[in-house]
C-alpha cells in the first residue's frame, strides 16, 4: 500500500523501482496487488453497466403493471419478459437505489356499511375456507367499493372470481350496489366461459349480502344448476379469494382512479386491469404463470412455452382448443349428474338450527330492536323539550332586538356582544345544530 502511494505521488522524480526499494516491498506483491485492483475496477464498473441495464428493465416492467411490484414481482417479470433470473436481494438493492418502494394494500374505508338479511335465508357454507380443490369448481364472488375523481365519486364493482386458478370470470361496473349488479356481472362470466361450468357441482360462493340473497340471484344460480355457498357473519377469510383480490385492484387502482374526469373513463380504467390481470400478470402461486395461463396449464398439463423441442407453438394446436374439447366432453357426462345435484341442494336448504330455537332467538332479537328505539324515542323527546324552552328564549331574544334602533343593533355585529348579553343567552343552547 506504502509502494503504490509513492508511486502515484512520486511526480516522476524517482523509478519505480527505486520507490519500491524505499518501500521495502517486492516487484511481485506490488504487481499482483495493481492487478487485482485493475480486475477490481472492471468488476465494478461491469456491476454498475449490469445494475444500469436491470433498473431499465425495472422501469419498462413498472410501466407495464401500471405500478410498482414488490421483489417477487419483478422477479417473476424479468423471469418471463427478459429471461433473467435475478435475486431478490439485488432486487432490493436496486430498488432502495432509485427510491421506489411497493405498491401497498389499500383499507377499504366503507367495509361493514352493507345491509344484511335474517340468517335463516341463507344457504349453508359448503366451501368452508376449503378453495383449491379444481378450476372452475369454486366461484367466489363479491362487491366493492372503489372511488375517482377529485370528488371520489363512489361506483362498485362486482366479481365472480375462479378460486383455484385466480382468474376473473366476470365483473360489472355500476354507480349503485344493486341486484342488477350482481346479474351483469353473471352473465358477463356464462357468455364468455359458460361452457367452463357446465359441472352439476360448481359452487358459487359470496357473503350474506342482500343481493346474493335475493330470490333473483338464487334463480339466476338455479337455472345454471349451480349450488350456493355463503360465508358466516363478519368473517372475510370465509371469502378470502374475492377478497384479497379487491385489495391487489385497490393497490394498483385507487390512487390512479382519482385521474379520471368522468364515470366512463373509471369504467375503462378498471376494465383494462381485469382483462391485464387475466391475461398479463404472471404470479409466483401459478407457478409463474397468469390467471388464464394456468387455467389451460391445469386442463392439458402442457406448460405455456413459445416452443416444443423445436416446433413453435402457434404452428401447433392452441391449448384453448384442447380445453374446448376436453369441456365437450364434460358436458355429456354432466347431464348424467343432475338428479345429484337435486339432491344436493335439498340437502344445502335444511336448517341446522332447531326451528323452535329459530323463532326463540329472533324474539329476542326483536326485542333488543324495540328496546334500543324506545330509548332512543325517550332522548329525542327529552331533547324536543329542551330546543321547545330554547326556542322561546329565541323569541324573547326578538323582542329585544326589535326594540333597539338600528344603530344599536350594529353593536351586535360583533359576536362577543351576543355573549355579554343576558337576553341573548339562547344561543348556548343551539350547541352542536350546524
């Protein structure tokens, strides 16, 4: 270290060798240490090249999602788009160096504002937190609530949702949460994979909202021969696919939404993302494959490649027309399954609890209902008395304004002047009406 340092201060007044035998240091050690400072230095600069190339692809794979992914993600992203398996510690890195950070989850500010019906009208839970038994076999499907504009306008977004392979089937738009919601997005997801459900124990499964509890949409489930499964009260891991999809949407979505001058272009914006979503985002649980990808994976067993030792794939058979065929075939053999369906669904409708308990419970309910309005009759009335005695000290208040002139009456411009005067004390009173 001493040898280098009179080398590179000596301004030529002494040879390198002469520096070297002041230093006492050999020629050899000198030359291997300059050597691998030189090997050092084109290491580094080819780590700042390849660090400069990633962040490139880092920035192109963020324009992409529309957001920034978390390490996994880009991970996944330069896997698929660019073959380059990167670490998730270099991602880290390089994600710290140009100061982006996740997309985090959004808290859904209305949860808990739904109205619900009397337990009894819904069916049992035949899912129970059970998802991933085949594609197409669990359908969860839920409303939300998304908001745009400066104003954050409320409209809300309906789902139905594959649970095994993440896909959304269907979905609908509207400014009100309605069962016509619910019925737009239904049969959005039969026109386009109708012949996907043709199973006699396909289950549909949403909360105890009262637009999946309605007698249209159990209809609507009736006349596909599809059973209906609903989650128990308050709790959201019964309906965990529906659900931590609304909280990806809200993570890409929410802060974006607010751009949109109108109705029309939020609908746009959320419908390009479900069909990105479906299409184009790869995720580490489908094995690093999107949505639709792993549906036609899970149907062939023949993973998504460009090509097949040696043949491209759109010089072969699509897997799409593989999985028609297949579905062809499923579709006779699910005629034969009706008469079990039948019986299924009797079965789903039967009551666990004893009836007697049933009308036991309900007039106790009743009659905390009855109780908590009576005493909220018995404040209002108490309250009514009061603002009746504030009200005449109103109209004393008149009286002595009226017979001040007008030029008295600018004094009481001023508001302390309303809070010196004995006659104007009223308006303590009026505490907490604006």
């Amino acid at each position: 270290m001493i040898a280098e340092k009179l080398v590179a201060r000596n301004g030529g007044q002494y040879s390198e060798s002469a520096l070297l035998r002041m230093s006492n240091v050999s020629r050899s050690s000198y030359q291997e240490r300059k050597k691998a400072q030189e090997e050092q230095r084109k290491k580094d600069a080819e780590r700042k090249e390849k660090d400069i190339a990633l962040k490139n692809i880092m920035r192109e794979i963020i324009r992409k999602v529309k957001g920034v992914p978390g390490e996994r993600g880009f991970k996944l992203y330069m896997w698929r788009d660019y073959g380059i398996n990167a670490g998730r510690k270099l991602i880290s890195r390089l994600m710290r160096e140009m100061h982006i950070f996740a997309n985090t989850p959004k808290k859904d500010a209305y949860k808990g504002t739904a109205k619900h019906d009397h337990p009894c009208t819904a069916p049992d839970n035949l899912v129970n937190q059970n998802f991933r038994i085949r594609p197409r076999k669990i359908i969860c499907t839920d409303i939300t609530y998304l908001y745009y504009g400066e104003l954050r306008c409320l409209i809300y977004l309906c789902i139905f949702r594959d649970a095994y392979t993440k896909e959304v089937l269907g979905w609908a738009v509207d400014n009100r949460m309605t069962t016509e919601l619910v019925r737009t997005a239904f049969d959005r997801m039969m026109d386009k994979h109708g012949k996907e459900l043709k199973n006699p124990d396909v289950i549909v499964h949403s909360d105890q909202g009262c637009q999946y509890l309605s007698t249209t949409f159990k209809q609507l489930l009736e006349d596909q021969e599809f059973l209906q499964s609903v989650s128990a009260r308050a709790n959201s891991q019964d309906n965990a696919p529906a659900e931590s999809f609304f909280s990806r949407l809200k993570t890409a979505l929410l802060d974006i939404l607010v751009l949109c001058k109108d109705s029309d272009q939020a609908y746009g914006m959320i419908e390009n993302y479900l069909n990105s979503y479906n299409t184009e985002r790869y995720q580490y649980d489908l094995a690093g494959l999107t949505p639709h990808e792993f549906y036609l994976y899970c149907m062939t067993g023949i993973y998504p490649c460009d090509s097949y030792f040696g043949q491209k794939a759109d010089q072969l058979r699509s897997l799409e027309q593989i999985v028609d065929a297949a579905l062809h075939r499923a579709q006779k053999k699910a005629e034969k399954m009706r008469e079990i369906y039948q019986e299924r669904s009797r079965a789903a409708q039967l009551l666990k609890k004893d009836p007697l308990q049933v009308t036991i419970d309900d007039q106790a309910f009743l009659k905390r209902i009855i109780t908590k309005y009576e005493k909220h009759r018995d404040m209002i009335s108490v309250e009514i008395e009061r603002l009746k005695s504030v009200l005449k000290q109103a109209e004393k208040a008149q009286l002595f304004m009226e017979n001040k002139t007008a030029e008295q009456r600018n004094k009481y411009r001023i508001p302390a002047a309303w809070q010196r005067e004995p006659e104007l004390q009223y308006i303590y009173g009026m505490g907490g009406l604006f």
